[in-house]
C-alpha cells in the first residue's frame, strides 16, 4: 500500500472527501467508544490497513489521511457495549458500511456473518456474533466528486402545471429493449440511450420519475423472488451498483445529463423512513452497528425492539439532529452533485413524525422548507405510512405535491360503472381542492395517478376482477384487495371480441381522464401500449418478465393506444387551461359571465343538489373558461349512449369536438351550441368553441 500520512483531519463533511492529496473522513456515532477505519486494496478483499480513529468532536469521529487517492476501498468497524436490552448493538466483528458512502464495492453476499448476532443460537439476537462479515458485505469507495464534465448542463426546470410525469423501473424498463446496447439493457445509461430518449419525448412526458435508485438491500425473498423494487436502502449516496455497468457512478451522471439534453427531467423515489437492516433480526451492515440507539426510533418501553410506522422493521431516527443532517445532505447531494430534479419521498409521512406522532412541524418538514437548494426542485410526498395517524394527504406544507392515492380510487370506481361516484369524481378531476386548496398551496399539488408501480397496471384494471399473486409465494395474501377493478366479464386474457372492445373504451376513457384533469399527471410506464403484470398487484418481488416492459411483444393494436396516449398529452399541452396554477371558484371569470369552472348535465343545463345526489347518474360534463375558448368534457360510464344537449351559451359558435375516445364521433365535428349530440358508451368526449 501506498505510504500515507495520519492527522487529525475534520468534522465536516461527513463521509469520505478527497481534497487532491489525500482523503478526510468523518463518521457520526455519538455512542461508539472506538472506530476504526478499515483500507482495503483493489479488489475489496484484502485489508491492507487498519487505522484507530482516535480524534471525537461531539460524536464526529474524524481523521485525515495523506496520500490516499479516489478508488481506495474502505469500512468501519465500530466498538462499544453489545446490550440489545438497552438499545445498544455495537459488534467490532462486523465490517459497517459507510453512511455516506457515494460508491459501492462488492456484492452482499448472505451469510450468517452479516449478523450482529449468532443466527443460530436459540436466544436470537441477544446473543453476540464473533465471525467477521468483511468477505460478504460491499465496502465504500473513495470517488472524486467534481472527476465527471458536466459541460453546459442546463435543468429543464419545467413548472409543475406542465408537468406530466412517467414513473418506470431503473432496469426492467430497459432489460428487453431490442434497440439498446447489450451492455447497457437495465442499467442507468440504458435510459440514456437515443432510442430510450425518442421515445420518451415523442409520447411527451416531461419528467421520468425512477423507482428506488439508492444502493439497496438485493435480499432473496423466497425460492425465486427477490427485493426487485429496491424499497430496502442501504446507502443514501450511492447508486445502485447493480444498474451502473462497471460500478462507475459517472454513468448516472451520464445518464442525468442526456435526459436534461432533450428536456426530460430525473426524479428519484427515495426510501428514508427505513432500511434495509430491518428489524432486530436483520443484520448489521451500517447504521445499527454505528450507533443503532442514535439511527433508529426505539420502543420507549422495550429498547431491544424499535418503533416501526413503515411496515418494514424499524423506522429511521429524523429527530436525532444528525440523522436528519444526513438526509438533508443526502438530497442536497443528489441536486448539487447528481443534478437531479426531484424527489418522490417514500412514507413520507414517517418522516415527518415527532415523538411518534406527525406534524408539519417536524424537524424534517421544516429543515426541508427553508433549505436553499431543495426550494429549486419537486418535492412529492408519498403522504401516508402504516403507523397511527399516518394517513395524511392534504396536510403537507406549501410547495410540496402529493400523491393522492383518492383520485385514484375514484376514477377507477366510476369507470368500473359503480353508483354514487359523480360528487367525489368531480371533485378529484378539479384538482381535489377540498384537500388541497388551503395554506396557499396550489392546483399542481395533487398528483394525479391511477395506476403506479405498487397496485395494477392499466391492463390488468380492466382484465381482472382479483389480484394473481400466487407466484409471489405469499398465498395470495399479499396486495391490496380493493383495486376496484372490472374485467368486463371474463378473468384475464380473452379472445371475446366484445369483452375486449369494453376493456379498450375503459382503458381510453380512464387515461383521458387521467389527463384532461386538473393537477399533475404522472403515468406508470408500459400502461401506454398495454403492458400487462399478469393480475399481479403486488410485484415487488418479481425481477423477471412480470415486471419487465417486453418491448418485442408490442403489437399494432398496442402501438395505436401509445399514439392516442401521445395525441393525449398532446391535447392536454395545447390546452393552456391545464397549466393554471391556481383552484377553481365556480364563480363568473369575467365580464362575460363565464364561469371558471361548471358542471353541466346531459339535458345542457348545469347541476342541481338533486343531480349531485342522484344514486344512478353516472354521467357528467365539465365547462371551464379559457381565454377566447370554452372547453366542455364529457365522461359517460355508462354501459349505453347518451343522448347530450349541449348548453345554449351567448356569444359563441359552434362547438368543435376534439376527442372522442370511443371513435364513434369524427373529430372536427362541428355542432350548434343548444343541439344534442350521442356520447357513446364509456366514453370521454371533449368539445371547444370559441367565444
């Protein structure tokens, strides 16, 4: 090993930072009574150097060492009193991953040395592991953060009421891809390919929204399942060594930068509330074995077991100050340094809590509100988690979008034909103001989604009545059973032509009310050309063709729904009445008396109380004002045509129909205002006329 040099070094940064001559480290354990830093050679198997940390400033441990250059692998191994009834785990036998690790070294490998304890004594995780678990965990890798050119890389910037974003898999969205490099299919640069890019601008999404990208916990779930989503973080820093091709975390940055070339934008989905470590059977990779009583939230009855608001074990400690310093430095690191443009934050509910309970007081929520650098990009909260309160949507702060998961449940209800629907439909294609429309937030802060990762596709809402999880090796019993689905009358595939024409109306009519309503879009990707999971709700688990976008499989009856999703988007970005900021009154807009938004009946007049209760009515239209241009949508679920008068308005021409996603009406339709039109069955019909 090369000579080096040992000083006392510095608190701050945390991590390990290059300077040009050598390497500072910092690590944060306000309980450890020893650290000591680990140097391994290149291959991450042979540690060459072991160094005693012995310089401790308010629980930063600290030291700088001469002549260390990027490339050098390294981890900690942490000392202090193993007592699991007090909260306490430390186990120096365990080689500890650093917090802020920016690049990976090595696979996890599952052995019993990766356990604080002995896995097979009968006392569990009170007893204590002497075997080292360095040859089966990843070790850290010192990098080089201003190594990569940016050139002249520019954010999109595009506002959120323009906004139409695309959630997809880091890898499965690529894997299959016959016109991606072979090297690069499921990795990172795979999205940055020039056919992936074309794609993506022709169907004209903005912003591509990554499921978790963090390094993460790859466990084996079952005999042929694994962790495919990634929701088990392990490093906050890293990405996923398994989607970069040599490891290198420049091919992010790669990629970040290609997609901002063509105006796409890059938002992670990020898993604070927990990590891969579990619960106190789960192993020591990180921040249990560093300080388990600082990163985690314990049981205040019972320190050997933790809080959990996540459904995952144990949930991360955001009040202890220097745990919320690392995840505002994590997120400051993936704008600064990663250039991305957002973040989906995972549970965001159970980071937000303060003694157990949420508040948008939180230390979290307020030390997000006033940092300088996440002002500059999206912030959606995923606004629930499992603990008691944990259902939260509407109650984020000013700035923040949310994922409103009652949209969801709404739109998919009315196109499945069930009654007493419309008050609650209209509510949510408005923008849900009755959730969001306070505390000066904005029209954009509802994110509008009908399908997503966690839940069924497009395909598979109108196909299947009942979740197929069986391969899942959970009995069926994992998933959600309230999908409110409708196969039309047979489960899964069919030759029926008559149950598959139902299923294609359905399918169109829930995508164009997906995107002719007011808020921010965000589609699940492959749901454009009828990609389908096979009735599995719950596919977390599936790295295979479950999960996977088999691009070869497309065929022309699929191309055509993409080109109507992209004749969609299109439409929604000529409309500029999607890109108010602001919610609707129902008050006249201006001297014309046009209101900015209203509700009209089929018999052209607008509602009544009577009308908003009727049990049966499945059928409405919405009227809103734009400069120089009404706009009025229909939505008929209903099984049969409906014969619609159109209202009789002053100072207009005639209407001209845009959309019909039945097919039945041709567009350019130009009919008087007062006469009546056939909305088909299922359907969604928008119309325009000047005025």
């Amino acid at each position: 090993m090369q000579s080096v040099k040992i000083r006392s070094g510095n608190t701050y940064p945390l991590g390990a930072t290059y300077d040009g001559k050598g390497v500072n480290f910092a690590l944060f354990s306000a309980n450890a009574e020893k650290v000591e830093l680990c140097l391994f050679d290149k291959s991450g198997v042979t540690e060459q150097l072991r160094i005693a940390i012995t310089e401790n400033d308010h629980g930063i441990w600290h030291a700088y060492v001469q002549g260390l250059e990027p490339g050098q692998i390294y981890g900690y191994r942490v000392y202090g009193p193993y007592e699991p009834l007090r909260g306490k785990r430390f186990n120096p036998n365990k080689l500890l991953l650093d917090p802020y690790a920016k690049q990976l070294s090595g696979k996890l490998i599952w052995h019993k040395a990766i356990f604080g304890y002995d896995l097979d004594s009968p006392e569990k995780d009170l007893s204590f592991s002497e075997l080292d678990s360095a040859p089966y965990v990843p070790k850290a890798v010192v990098v080089d953060d201003n190594a990569f050119d940016w050139e002249e890389d520019v954010r999109p910037q595009c506002p959120f009421p323009e906004s139409v974003i695309y959630e997809l898999h880091p890898k499965g969205y690529t894997l299959l891809h016959p016109r991606v490099e072979d090297k690069c299919r499921g990795k990172f640069s795979g999205l940055a390919s020039k056919s992936v890019v074309n794609y993506l601008k022709w169907l004209g999404v903005t912003a591509v929204e990554l499921l978790p990208s963090h390094a993460f916990f790859r466990e084996k779930i079952g005999k042929d399942t694994i962790n495919y989503w990634g929701y088990e973080s392990l490093a906050f820093f890293a990405p996923e060594p398994s989607y970069l091709i040599n490891g290198d975390i420049n091919e992010f940055k790669a990629m970040v930068k290609a997609l901002h070339c063509h105006g796409l934008e890059v938002i992670l989905d990020v898993v604070y509330n927990h990590t891969g470590e579990g619960n106190q059977l789960g192993p020591t990779l990180c921040y249990r074995g560093i300080d388990n009583e600082s990163y985690y939230t314990l049981d205040k009855n019972n320190k050997r077991f933790y809080y959990d608001s996540t459904g995952c074990g144990a949930s991360f400690n955001l009040q202890n100050p220097n745990v919320l310093t690392l995840v505002m430095d994590s997120l400051r690191y993936w704008v600064q340094k990663m250039h991305v443009d957002g973040f989906r934050l995972d549970l965001a509910s159970s980071l937000s809590r303060t003694d157990t309970s949420f508040t948008t007081r939180s230390g979290f929520l307020m030390a997000a509100y006033q940092d300088e650098v996440l002002k500059n990009v999206k912030m959606i909260a995923e606004p629930w988690d499992i603990g008691m309160g944990g259902y939260q949507i509407g109650a984020f702060p000013p700035g923040w979008a949310e994922w409103n998961d009652r949209f969801r449940d709404v739109i998919r209800r009315f196109w499945r034909g069930d009654e007493r629907q419309v008050s609650e439909f209209a509510s949510r294609i408005a923008g849900s103001s009755d959730i969001f429309g306070y505390n000066n937030r904005n029209l954009w802060s509802s994110i509008n989604f009908i399908t997503a990762h966690d839940g069924f596709c497009l395909h598979d809402l109108v196909t299947y009545n009942q979740k197929h999880n069986e391969v899942n090796g959970e009995n069926n019993r994992d998933g959600s059973d309230a999908n409110w689905s409708w196969n039309s009358g047979l489960e899964g595939m069919t030759e029926d032509s008559h149950v598959n024409e139902n299923r294609k109306r359905r399918a169109k009519a829930l995508m164009a009310t997906l995107l002719l309503s007011f808020g921010t879009p965000m589609l699940f990707a492959g749901d454009e050309f009828a990609n389908t999971q096979f009735g599995n709700n719950n596919p977390y688990c599936q790295d295979n063709v479950i999960t996977w976008i088999v691009w070869e499989a497309i065929t022309m009856n699929d191309r055509n729904f993409a080109r109507y999703v992209h004749n969609l988007i299109k439409l929604r970005r000529r409309l500029n009445i999607f890109k108010n900021d602001h919610f609707f009154t129902g008050q006249p807009f201006n001297k014309k008396g046009f209101k900015d938004l209203a509700w009209y009946t089929e018999r052209g007049t607008e509602f009544t109380d009577a009308d908003w209760h009727a049990t049966g009515r499945k059928s409405l239209a919405y009227l809103t004002y734009f400069p120089g241009r009404l706009l009025m949508t229909i939505f008929n679920a209903e099984s049969r045509d409906i014969s619609w008068q159109l209202p009789l308005l002053k100072r207009t021409k005639k209407w001209k129909i845009v959309l019909d996603t039945s097919g039945k009406i041709q567009s350019g339709t130009t009919p008087e205002p007062g006469k009546t039109i056939v909305v088909p069955a299922w359907s969604v019909v928008v119309m325009e006329i000047s005025v």
